[in-house]
C-alpha cells in the first residue's frame, strides 16, 4: 500500500500534447560511456535502462549527438546518421516494452568535444575555449555551418520518430554547444547568431523550430519536445539567472511539452542576476506559469526530498545518481517501502545493478560524484 504522503508522486500527469504519464517522476539523462564503438547502443546498455524503466513514467535517455563532430564522450551513442535507426529503434522499444515513454536526448558538444574524436576539428560558436576544463581553442563554426547544425538536429528528431520514441529532448544544459550559443562567456560572434541577448538566442530558438517542424511534418502520433537548460554560469560574463528568464520566456510560448532545469541541487539558490531569495526552481515556475510544465532535479533522494520537490510547485521530477543507486525506487514508494531506498551506491553490486562497466569505472574513479564512492 501507497503511504499517503506520496500519493502525489504516483498521480498521473497530462503533457500538453496529451500524452498522459503514469507518475511524478522521470529518469533524468545520464551519459554512460557504455555504446558500441560504431556509435551503436549494446547490450549491456540495453539492460542497464530496461532496469530502470519498469517504475517511473518517462525515461530519458543519455545525450546522443546529432552529427558526427558532436560527439561529445568516447562510448556515446549516435542518431547522425540513417543507419543509426535499427539501433535507436531497439533501445526505444526497450524502454517502452519495460513500462516507461522514451525520450532521446539530442545534443552536439561543440567545444567539449574530446579533440582526439574530430581529429582536432573541436567547433564552437566563437574560438574561446573553456578553460576550466583545461579545452582546446575551438574554431568557430561558420555562418553555414551553424545553419547546418540546426538541420542535423531535425534530422535527428526524424530519427527518433522512425525508431518509435514517444519524443526528444533538445540538450540546452551543461555547457554543450547550444548553450554555448546562449552564453556572452562562449558566444562572442557578431553576425546574426551572436552580439545582444537576443542574438544569442537565434541559435537555441532555431533548433525549437526545426525539431517541431519536423514533428510536424513525419510524426503520426503525438511526440513529446522537451528542452533542457542550465540556469546559470559562474563565468563573467556568463549565462546569469536574469539571461535565464529571457530564454524560459520564448521558451515558454513555444508550445513545448516540458522545459527540464539542469541542477545539481534542487532547491540552490540564483548566484546573480535577480533580486530574490528564493530557490532558482521556484523562480522558474513561477516565471514560466501554467505554460509548460516544468521538471526539477538535483539530489532528490529519498520519497520525502521528493515530496517537498513537489511542494514548490513544479509537476515532475527527475531522478539520475538516485537510479544508479536504486533502480527500484519507484517501485518501493508503490509499494510503501520507501524507507527501504537506498540513498548510497553498494560498491559490491556492479551486477545486481546492472551497471554497465563503463559506466561504473567512470563512477568509482571519482570519488565524490555519486554518494558512496
Ligand atoms: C553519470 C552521469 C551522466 C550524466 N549525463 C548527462 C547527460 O547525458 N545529459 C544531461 O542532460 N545530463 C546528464 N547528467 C546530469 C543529470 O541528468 C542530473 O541533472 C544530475 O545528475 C543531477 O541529478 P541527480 O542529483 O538526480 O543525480 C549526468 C549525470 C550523471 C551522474
């Protein structure tokens, strides 16, 4: 039996396209280093999501790049190209099969592309590298190349569409090249992709047309488009929390399916850019309003962090490290165990996991990522 107190969780929800979700509560992408080297999905990573896709409602899946200089990890898999398809297709009808929607995160690295991957063609909106990272000097992509990119990423979308995913998810977060475009930090062009605020959004604003024009045109049952974006950037100058709400705003009066907020901590607070103490989730929600439905995330680990995630007025949460730690956590809150989660990763149960190798040597190499290690 539901403990009552979750109960909110279980609901059901209506996506603006009227796909309707089992529960509250989503797989949050996550990379895992773990595809093929012909850029197919393998077995192990098959088994590692159907694992995960049997309690929440909506699975989306690690970052796939759109064209082949997009790649942003070794074992990442592809939807660049037409014979990428079978091996979307398999993945999808995994995660449906198991219970869950399938959403393929589309994305390109720009300057966070591994130089050893594009034979050290690294492309960027402007030739400044992160240094943080300790990158490479990108080149900046030109005025037909960026317009090209913009087609890939409705390329792409086709490719979902053929394969049987329920949707995508454009990858706007986690310094990868679209926000790269939206950043005055990485976009210091001054053609009609960069310069003003406003410029900076052509790119992003772009890549929402396409993919939805391309719904348009080939999907025959509804498809979910979501966005995903980081709010803030430490640099200056850089993306700040009142650049954000520009972007929520036209994102917002896109009639997209839900905006997903990229955080490490759900409920931190904005660095700069607006004169408000509360967190950066309630700030969006309140800006974006009953337009599209929102997706929190960050460090949500037991039933009640979820419980209060919902209480600041977001409808769904996403769940990444806590699925990692307990492929079951959904089910436990079904089934009222939810004292039974486990919040911190067993490093003897790489199997019982189902953690593909990959994937668990990136996460007992970096203490500190995943509580446990
Ligand atoms: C192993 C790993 C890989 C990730 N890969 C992606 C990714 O491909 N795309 C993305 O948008 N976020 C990625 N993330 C970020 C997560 O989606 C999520 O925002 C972050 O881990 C915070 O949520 P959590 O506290 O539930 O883990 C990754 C996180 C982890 C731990």
């Amino acid at each position: 039996m539901v403990n009552k107190k979750y109960e909110p969780l279980l609901e059901t929800f209506e996506l603006p396209n009227g796909t309707v979700l089992k529960n509250r509560v989503v797989m949050a992408p996550m990379t895992n280093f773990s595809s093929n080297a012909d850029g197919t999905v393998s077995d192990a990573e098959v088994s590692y999501y159907v694992r995960r896709s049997k309690g929440v409602s909506m699975v989306i899946t690690a970052c796939t790049y759109v064209t082949a200089n997009g790649q942003g990890f070794p074992g990442e898999f592809g939807a660049h190209t037409d014979e990428m398809i079978p091996s979307l297709r398999h993945l999808a009808s995994s995660i449906k099969e198991a219970g869950a929607k399938a959403i393929l995160q589309i994305f390109h690295g720009g300057r966070q592309v591994p130089a050893d991957i594009v034979n050290g063609d690294v492309v960027s909106a402007s030739n400044i590298p992160d240094e943080a990272e300790g990158k490479p000097v990108p080149r900046a992509l030109t005025e037909a190349e960026v317009e090209s990119i913009i087609r890939d990423f409705g390329e792409a979308t086709r490719r979902a569409i053929e394969a049987g995913y329920d949707g995508v998810e454009i990858h706007g977060a986690n310094t990868y090249l679209i926000q790269q475009f939206f950043s005055p930090h990485s976009n210091r062009r001054t053609d009609r992709f960069g310069g003003s605020l406003q410029k900076r959004l052509t790119f992003p604003l772009a890549i929402v047309d396409e993919v939805q024009r391309v719904v348009k045109e080939y999907a025959k049952v509804p498809f979910i488009v979501g966005y995903r974006f980081s709010p803030e950037e430490p640099e200056t100058p850089g993306i700040t929390m009142s650049d954000t709400l520009v972007l929520i705003d036209e994102l917002a009066n896109k009639n997209l399916d839900y905006l997903h907020v990229s955080l490490m901590d759900f409920w931190s607070t904005p660095r700069r850019g607006v004169d408000d103490t509360r967190s950066r989730i309630e700030i969006i929600q309140e800006a974006v309003g009953d337009r599209v439905p929102v997706i929190g995330v960050g460090s949500i680990y037991s039933a009640e962090d979820a419980r209060k995630a919902l209480t600041s007025g977001i409808p769904m949460i996403g769940l990444a490290r806590e699925l990692l730690i307990d492929p079951d956590w959904v089910q436990k809150i079904e089934q009222g165990r939810e004292e039974e989660i486990v919040t911190k990763l067993n490093v003897d149960k790489q199997q019982e996991l189902d953690m593909p190798t990959p994937l668990w040597q990136a996460i007992v190499n970096a203490p500190g990522w995943v509580p446990g290690v």
